[in-house]
C-alpha cells in the first residue's frame, strides 16, 4: 500500500483513479473498524452473562 501512494508537492488536483483508490482504502478500513467493533461488543455481552452465571446465579 505504501509504495502505491505518491506524494505531491503541487497545486494540481488529484486524478479520479488517485480518488478511487482512497475511497477503496477507506472503504476496506471502515469496514474492518465495524468488524471490531461488532466483535468487541459481542465478547463484552459474553464475558458479562458468564461472570453473571458465576457470580450471582
């Protein structure tokens, strides 16, 4: 990934592939981001209903 990006030192605009590509990326980051999150709150909902049945049950 890090020897796809060029860097610019001009005024010029990016090119529709150079925005593309960044959407892409953000995309498959984003997407990742929710993945963890989902599983975060899964194993915490987990984790909560054992130390429930342990502790108070």
């Amino acid at each position: 990934m890090a020897e796809q990006q060029v860097a610019t030192y001009s005024n010029k605009p990016i090119s529709e592939k150079q925005k593309e590509k960044d959407f892409e990326e953000h995309t498959h980051t984003y997407a990742a981001f929710l993945s963890g999150a989902k599983w975060s709150v899964i194993s915490t909902a987990a984790i909560l209903v054992i130390l429930y049945l342990i502790f108070v049950y």
